[in-house]
C-alpha cells in the first residue's frame, strides 16, 4: 500500500511537471523590418542556455539567460544557408526543441515537430540512487560505473539496462555499502546522452 502512494505521489508531481511546461509555449513572430524573427520564451530562469544549431548539431549560436521572466529578441535567419536548424533552450529539467528550415532566405518554423526532451532527475540516499524520468514510451539507456582507481579508464560499468515501454520511469539502485566513493551515471535517451554524479 505504501508503494502505491508513493508512486501516486510522484505520477502527481511528474504530471504537475507535464501541465506547468505545456503553459510555456514559445512564440515565433516575423517581423518585416530587418528580416528579424522575433522569438518570445515565457518563464526562463537566469543561468539557462539557448542555442542555435544546425540538423548535425553544430552550434551556431550560443546564449546565456541573464535574467529571469520572458525572454524577447529578434534574430535575423535569412542569413542561414539553406537548411534544417532548431533552437534548443537547455532548462534544468527540460530540453525544448524549436526546429525551423530556411529555403531561399525564407525561414519557416515547423510547428508539429516542435517536441519537449526531459531529463532524468537524480537523487541518492545513503546507498540508493533514485532515478525518475518522464519518457512517454521512449527507451531510456542506463550504465552506472563505479569511481576505480585501477581501470584505466577511471570508472568500471558496474550495471547496464535499457528501460522501455514505460511512460513514466521510476527506479531504485542499491548501490554496495561496502564500495562507498564516487559513481557516474550516464542516459542515454531521445539522442541525447546525459551524465550524472554520485557519492556515497
């Protein structure tokens, strides 16, 4: 019974999550002065990053918020070569994608692949590591590697799986009592890889 409140509480607080990140559409306005495409994200937080970058993942642009609120500016992508590009605003628990084309100095945003990536959240406990994420169905890849001063790479894989077919994932690592030091976790998800540290 008491796992079944638990996981209750935490698909409350994942869907609170979904809602609070749906509000915050961003707007794409085009301007005809100075070719500008005025973008407008509502609730950045200061420390955020945006970035431009091509369909091979090259970064274009980089930016860091500096203040917390809406975010309005106005870039002028006609410059682009011909192409595939997105903005990608790396948020503490998000990743959102805006992609767009420009064809012929005409910049076209494409709405329906606009998507939301979330990141796993991470948390230890003595010898556990909680590990949650909001996958809607995608396969998340997991390797825990253990801190080993006689690997030559500096970590041993101490555990490896790949999660699918789970909406909303939520796992529990005991970790060994006896090996206490650090751990590297690394995700592997939506073509996105994230790395996370632990010490117990």
């Amino acid at each position: 019974m008491k796992r079944a409140i638990k996981t209750s509480a935490v698909f409350i607080v994942m869907l609170f999550t979904i809602m609070s990140y749906s509000a915050e559409i961003p707007s794409l306005t085009k301007r005809g002065d100075a070719k500008k495409t005025m973008l407008t994200l509502n609730n950045v937080k200061q420390g955020q990053e945006l970035f431009i970058k091509n369909d091979y993942g090259i970064i274009l642009y980089k930016e860091r918020i500096e203040k917390d609120g809406d975010y309005v500016k106005g870039f002028d992508l006609t410059s682009l070569p011909d192409g595939h590009y997105f903005f990608e605003l790396n948020k503490d628990l998000q990743i959102k994608i805006i992609p767009f084309k420009v064809v012929l100095n005409n910049v076209d945003f494409i709405k329906v692949e606009e998507k939301t990536i979330f990141k796993p959240v991470v948390r230890s406990k003595e010898n556990k590591v909680f590990v949650s994420k909001l996958s809607f169905f995608n396969p998340l890849e997991v390797q825990i590697y253990y801190e080993d001063e006689n690997s030559s790479k500096g970590y041993s894989l101490i555990h490896s799986e790949t999660i699918e077919n789970e909406k909303i994932i939520n796992r529990v690592y005991a970790l060994s009592k006896q090996e206490k030091g650090n751990y590297k976790l690394v995700f592997k998800c939506d073509g996105r890889t994230f790395t996370e540290k632990v010490t117990i």
